[in-house]
C-alpha cells in the first residue's frame, strides 16, 4: 500500500533552555547509540543493496523489490508503467546519509554505479514533488558533498557525474510548468513530459515545495531556469492565499482555483510552510521570510489548540478536522511550544510503540483505518532539532525510544517493514526510501553530530542537507556560478545563520524583529511543579514572553501559549 506522503520538516526555533537535567547519557552511551543507529543503517542498506538495487525500493519480508517511485502519490495507482525497471532509488536516498556516516569508499562506488547505468530517459509517469524531494534533492546534495574537500572522498574521482544526472532530470521537469499559471503539474512523464489528459488538481505542497532543489540547481548549473520556474509557482500559489493568509490543501493548476479549501500542517500543505523558511536561510531573501512569517502567524492563529494543531478553512478560519498526523510531528521545532507539542507527540508515540498515521484529537483515538506507521522520520527529527537547539539530554532518551522500538517492532530478517496497525504491530513488506534518507540520519546525528560541527546546512523536507554558503546569498538570483563551480573549502560560509543559531521565534517577531532573544520578563509566574507536570491548568503558571497563562495538556504537561 502506497501513502501520499508529503515530506515534514522541523525547525529550530527553540528558546526555552532548560536545566541540563541528570541523564545516564554519558558519552559512552551516545557512542553505544550511535553504534546502535550505524547498525540499524547498514542492515537496511545492505538488504536493499542485495534484495532490491538497482530498484527502488526494498520488500522487506519477501526479500524483493518494488519499483515504486512510479507510485509515490499514486493513491490509485493510475497510469503505471508498463516498462520500467527501477531508477535505483533507495541507492540516491542513501548517498548524503553514507557521507554522513562516513563510509566514502561505499558512496564511490555508488556514484560510479549511477554515472555509468542510470538514465532518466523511461517511460514512467512520476508525481514531480517526490521526484523532486527524492531524487533531485538526493543527486544536488550528494553532488555538493562530494566536491567538498573536507568529505576525505578520493580526490579527482568526482568528475561531477551527480550534477550531469541532476540537471538531466531538472530539465525533464521543466514541461510540467509550461501552463498558463505557472503552476506544474502534479505528474510528468519522464520520457515523454506531461501526458494527455493529464489531471490538473494538485495540491499546495506540490507547488510550493520545489524552491530548494530547484534552486540549488540553479546555482549548480548557471542555468536560471529551474528556480524561475518553482518561483513562479510559489508566488503564484501565495497570491491564491485567502485574506486571513491562509491556504487550502489542493486546487487546479490550469484555473489556479482551490479545490479543498480546509488545511492544516499536515499532508498536502507541510513542506510549503517549511520550504518558504528554509528557503530564506539557503537563498537569504526577504521575500520568502515575509510569506513565511505571515503564513506562521496565521497557523498559530487558526489551528492551534493547545498543544496540537487541527485543521481549518481557509476562508472563515473555523475547525474542521481534529486529528493529529505523523507528518505533524515536524512541527513541534517550529515554534515555543514545541517541547509541549513534542512530549505529545512521545507521548503517543509510547502509548502505541510507535506514531501511527492519525490520532482523533477529540476522542483520543486512533483514526479507524489509518493505523499504520511507515518507519516516517518526522519524531526523529524533530527530536534530532530539539536536541541541537536546547542540549538537553532528555531527548536522547527520546532517541533511545525511537530507536529501541525501531528495532523490536519493525526489524526483521530482510531490513525494515512498516507497520500496518499499531494496535498489533503487523508488519507489511515495504521500506521506504525515507528509512534510510531520514530516519536512520537524522538518529544517527541525534547521537554523532559531528558532520555538522563548523559547517552549516539545513536539511531538505527529505533529509538531503544542503550547505548555506553566503555565494548564493550575496549574488543576485540572475548572476549564477559558472557550470563548472564546485564547493571551494574557504568559500566563506554565511556565519552561523541557520534557524538554528538565531533562534529566531516568529510569533514574537512582530513586535521585536526576527533575531530577538526571549528574555524573562517581569509577569512570569513558574509552574507549580519544576518537571511541568500537571492535572489541571491551575497547576500551570504565566509565559515570561507572552504573559499568557499556560494549561494542562492531555498528556499532563504545562504548556506555553504564544497564540498571537
Ligand atoms: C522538555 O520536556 C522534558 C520532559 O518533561 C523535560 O525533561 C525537559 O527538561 C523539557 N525541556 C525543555 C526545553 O523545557
Ligand atoms: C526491464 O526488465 C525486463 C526484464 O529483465 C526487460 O525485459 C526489459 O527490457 C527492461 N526494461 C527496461 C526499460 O529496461
Ligand atoms: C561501507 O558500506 C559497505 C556496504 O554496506 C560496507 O561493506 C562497509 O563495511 C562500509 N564501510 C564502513 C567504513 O563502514
Ligand atoms: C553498470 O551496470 C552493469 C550491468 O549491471 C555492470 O556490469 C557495471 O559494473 C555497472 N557499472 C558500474 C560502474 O558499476
Ligand atoms: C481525453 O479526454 C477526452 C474527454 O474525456 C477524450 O475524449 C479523449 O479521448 C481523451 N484523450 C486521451 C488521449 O486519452
Ligand atoms: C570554468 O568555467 C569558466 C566560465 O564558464 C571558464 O572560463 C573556465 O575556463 C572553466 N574552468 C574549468 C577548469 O573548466
């Protein structure tokens, strides 16, 4: 079974710094972790690479292959391929995690595979957001890690053999935005561009969550025309925001109309909110920062409850579903609240060993047929983000739990299966790609972040880190590096300008212009407990930032509210 997945993102915008409290994680135990992780990698590496390579993806239990990049958003599985063998893409997922983990020799051999036996040139009609999330942003990432000199990756073997496969599949999808809006299409057609008849509804991260890549592309190549194209799209999709600035969750890209006027954080709409801040670190404009912004303030707004985030209409504001989904769980880095939304969503990661797809808010339950868990990344990630931000060693033990349960509940002989029902853990005979590009990095970085230590990324919606480099900043969109640019060590990185450095909080930048520190005021009022446990919102005290009460979650933990 195929899920439409729309990647997550996790921002580090945290400005609570507690107390390192008392934890068994000494160093020691971060390296047994991360052993732990190394492991956990190669296992599923390794079973794909036998079982499944040169296809896209590994079936686990019946040690066998799908060649499914076809069906990645194919809720239907409509209009497969006939002929089509597979473009290798668990191996392109892998390559930005085998340099992190340090094993260049494997990544070597991996990109001589791919110069001399991958083609893009099949007849295979792909859903353009995973490709590009996936595949374009696997080959751009790898490509700039390997002409890094500090990777130890053989000098002179590296004859920009990625980049030559990237701008091959960019300008395949350049077709797909040849419409009158300028928004692509949702699918093309490797082969042959977009296909007769071809559907127009799309939806908002479809659109508006190619800037990266493409954008990189760009800068990789000299050639302006991939991040025009994802330009004209996201302005477009911001100019259909509705007055209370936000935005539905599918429409038609040839009428630019809205088709599901509800939307919340979730599917359909996650990786736009992440690409727009993220893309004002990577490229440094203003521009992305103000949709951004705007964009936050309205979520904050219209569908928060708490600790958790509900759907709403886009046109009058008002609830409409209340669930939480996996794919939420990116949020929590985002904003103040986030360990309050964080410990949520552990919370109900334990309840069930694992996060299943969607949690009825308002019943406290499971969703009736979303119950599975496709070994999604999201809670590592955001984990990995809270950890970076605040160095407490609590979310270690996060890590740990996430990692434990990875390995009882869904290891098996054959690699990693997804659950099919957490409520009996029956596993079913897919590893997705993500396992091995997200989930098992962003783990394995949670206890060795060593690959980030004095340089500067952010991570893709699919875990593909790309450097912030001030080259790409400083230039103006039109001026574009020559073809020939590779990653020159003393290029001046922007200094320490990610999210993660500035601590930047949106909800407070209103009044105090991004950059502002969260500083104690007079109207704070602590909990009454110091862990922030609680059973009602009595027990909860005043938010110095906000001088907002906080109240009692369901899980029983004080939360701050910043509701603007
Ligand atoms: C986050 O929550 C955990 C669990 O209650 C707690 O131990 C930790 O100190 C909290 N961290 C922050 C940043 O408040
Ligand atoms: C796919 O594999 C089958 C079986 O090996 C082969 O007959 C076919 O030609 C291949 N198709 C392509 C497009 O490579
Ligand atoms: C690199 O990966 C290969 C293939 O999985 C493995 O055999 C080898 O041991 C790895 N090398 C290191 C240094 O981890
Ligand atoms: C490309 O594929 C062929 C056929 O599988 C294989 O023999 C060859 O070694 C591959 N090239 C590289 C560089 O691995
Ligand atoms: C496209 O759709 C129209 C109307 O439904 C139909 O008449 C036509 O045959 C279709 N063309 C193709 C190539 O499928
Ligand atoms: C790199 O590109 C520039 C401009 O296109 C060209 O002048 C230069 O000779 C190239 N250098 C190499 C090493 O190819």
């Amino acid at each position: 079974m195929l899920v439409y997945r729309f990647r997550i993102w996790v921002l580090l915008l945290l400005v609570i710094f507690p107390d390192p409290s008392l934890s068994h994680f000494d160093s020691a135990k971060k390296m047994q972790m991360r052993e732990k992780v190394r492991k956990m990698f190669y296992h599923a590496y390794e079973n794909y690479m036998t079982h499944a390579f040169p296809h896209d993806e590994l079936k686990p239990l019946s040690r066998s292959f799908t060649d499914s990049l076809s069906e990645l958003g194919n809720l239907k599985l409509e209009h497969l391929p006939q002929d089509y063998n597979g473009t290798a893409l668990t191996l392109i997922e892998s390559l930005s995690s085998l340099v992190i983990l340090g094993n260049c020799t494997e990544f070597e051999r991996a990109v001589l595979w791919l110069s001399e036996n991958l083609t893009f040139d099949v007849d295979a009609r792909v859903n353009l957001f995973e490709c590009n999330i996936r595949v374009l942003g696997g080959l751009v990432s790898a490509h700039i890690l390997a002409t890094d000199s500090t990777n130890r990756l053989v000098q002179g073997s590296y004859k920009n053999q990625l980049l030559v496969l990237a701008e091959d599949l960019g300008r395949r999808f350049l077709p797909a935005f040849d419409t009158p809006t300028g928004l692509p299409y949702a699918w093309i057609n490797l082969k042959y561009g977009v296909m007769k008849n071809e559907t127009t509804e799309t939806s908002t991260s479809g659109c508006g969550s190619l800037i990266l890549e493409m954008g990189a592309l760009s800068r990789l190549t000299g050639d302006p025309r991939y991040e025009s194209a994802a330009l004209r799209a996201l302005r477009k999709l911001w100019s259909m925001r509705s007055s209370l600035n936000l935005l539905g969750t599918t429409l038609d890209m040839e009428t630019g109309e809205w088709i599901e006027h509800s939307s919340g954080i979730g599917a359909g709409v996650d990786s736009f909110y992440e690409y727009l801040f993220k893309a004002h670190i990577l490229f440094g404009k203003e521009d992305f920062w103000r949709m951004f912004h705007s964009a936050y303030l309205a979520v904050q707004k219209y569908f928060r409850h708490g600790p958790w985030y509900h759907e709403a209409d886009m046109r009058t504001g008002k609830a409409t579903y209340w669930q939480l989904t996996s794919l939420q769980a990116f949020w929590p880095g985002l904003q103040a609240t986030a360990n309050t939304s964080h410990r949520e969503f552990v919370y109900v990661w334990k309840k069930f060993g694992v996060l299943p797809e969607r949690y009825l808010l308002d019943h406290q339950m499971l969703h009736p047929t979303e119950k599975y868990y496709p070994l999604r990344p999201e809670l590592a990630e955001s984990t990995f983000y809270l950890y970076q931000a605040t160095k407490d060693p609590w979310y270690m033990e996060v890590g740990e739990t996430i990692v434990n349960s990875l390995n009882s509940y869904t290891k098996v002989e054959g690699g990693f299966a997804s659950i099919r029902d957490v409520t009996t853990m029956q596993t079913e005979d897919h590893m997705h790609s993500f396992f091995l590009a997200e989930t098992c990095k962003y783990l394995y970085l949670l206890f060795d972040d060593s690959f980030l230590v004095d340089r500067n990324y952010i991570f893709t919606t699919e875990g593909h880190p790309l450097p912030v480099l001030s080259a790409w900043q400083e230039r103006l969109p039109e001026i574009y590096i020559p073809s020939n640019w590779t990653y020159v060590k003393d290029e001046k990185q922007t200094k320490r300008s990610s999210a993660m450095s500035l601590q930047v909080c949106p909800a407070l930048s209103l009044n105090a212009g991004h950059g502002e520190q969260l500083v104690e005021s007079a109207c704070h009022v602590p909990d009454a407990r110091s862990d922030h446990k609680c059973f009602s919102d009595e027990e909860c005290g005043v938010d110095s930032a906000s001088c907002r009460r906080r109240s009692c979650s369901m899980a029983g933990y004080c939360g701050l509210w910043l509701v603007v």
